[in-house]
C-alpha cells in the first residue's frame, strides 16, 4: 500500500495547472507518475507520464489541487522539493536533484554531434 503524504515539497505552479485542466477537460482524470530518466541528447531530467495502476507500496501519492500525483519515495527523497512548472512548450520539473547535462558528442542526429 502507497503512503499519502500531504505535506510534501512538491508544487504544482498555476502555469501547469492550466496545461492540466486544459488536458483533462478532454480525457478521463486518470493519476501521474513523476519519473526519472535517462539517456539520449536531452540526458536525465525528471518528466510526468500518465498512471493506469495504483500506486504501489514504493510510492507515494500527493493530491495537489485536485490532481494526484504518483512519486516513488526514492525519487521524493532525493529530488525534495519539487515544482511543476510549465511554459508554452510543455511542463518543466524543477527539484533539488543533481541531474545530469545531454550533450551531442555522440548524438548523430544533432548537427553539433555529427562531426
């Protein structure tokens, strides 16, 4: 079973919140999941994805102005606090979390990374 925990460090800022309400207007309210990845030119960064289970005994669930997020309690210990932020682009994930910088020194699809 998932712990609910409140009083967290995690934000969700107006700006992201109208990206939210935007979406759900359209689709069925359905959970998401804070993740961390890695890999590719963009390197880690933390981004949200849509949940379609319950969260499970590793997480921790956050209601945040009426929306429920889903954040693995590793990731909430080592990334506290988090906001969710959003620009015209999409959501951008501030937190405390050390993350490391892509790079297109290897990447053949960048024009900085051909040659």
């Amino acid at each position: 079973m998932s712990s609910a925990t409140p009083n967290t460090d995690f934000t969700v800022t107006p700006q992201a919140l109208v990206i939210l309400e935007r979406y759900f207007r359209e689709h069925p309210p359905s959970p998401m999941r804070l993740i961390h990845t890695t890999g590719g030119c963009a390197g880690e960064r933390l981004a949200l994805s849509l949940e379609d289970t319950q969260p499970g005994i590793d997480d921790t669930s956050i209601e945040q102005d009426g929306y429920q997020f889903t954040v693995p309690h590793e990731l909430l210990r080592k990334a506290s606090p988090i906001t969710i932020d959003a620009n015209r682009l999409g959501f951008i994930i501030h937190s405390s979390m050390e993350l490391s910088q892509g790079g297109c020194s290897s990447c053949t699809s960048c024009p900085s990374g051909s040659g």
